[in-house]
C-alpha cells in the first residue's frame, strides 16, 4: 500500500511588481511540512486545496502561473483576501 505523500506549495504575488503569481516554493513530506510551519509562524494564511497543490508542484519554481490555472489561483487568493479584510480591526 502506497502512503500519502503530503504537499505544500507556496505562492508570491505583488500586483505592483508581478503580473501573475509565481511559485516561490514546493515540497513533498518533511519539506512540505517546513513550508507550513514556516507559513504558520509568519502568519501567511493557508488554503488546503489539494488538486491545486498538485497541479502546482509539477511547475518548476519561481515560474508565472500558467494562464490554465489562473481561475484557481484566483479563488485561492479571493479567500486570502477575505481572510485578511475579516482579520482587520473595524
């Protein structure tokens, strides 16, 4: 019986530098983990979307997202955002 892989990717975007978001980071197992610790302790949100992090963790890192997957990405970080708008203080 194959065991599950864990994965973890990681996304940049600045709308004042970038176009599109780039893949700043992706592992399997114990790097994936590190990618989630490091995320938690940096407060940067997490979005389990598993299909996602698959189709990500096939692009080499610090590419463009590719247009095919620009939908996605933008949900992901719609929910980021909305995350973020409801963490403000009012």
């Amino acid at each position: 019986m194959k065991k599950n892989t864990k994965k973890a990717v990681a996304l940049k975007y600045d709308k004042n530098i970038q176009k599109t978001p780039k893949l700043l980071a992706k592992g399997n197992d114990k790097l994936a983990q590190e990618i989630i610790k490091l995320a938690k302790e940096n407060n940067i949100f997490i979005k389990n979307d598993a299909l996602l992090v698959d189709m990500l963790s096939k692009l080499e890192l610090d590419v463009e997202i590719p247009q095919e997957l620009y939908q996605a990405v933008a949900e992901i970080f719609a929910f980021i955002y909305k995350l973020a708008n409801e963490k403000e203080p009012t």
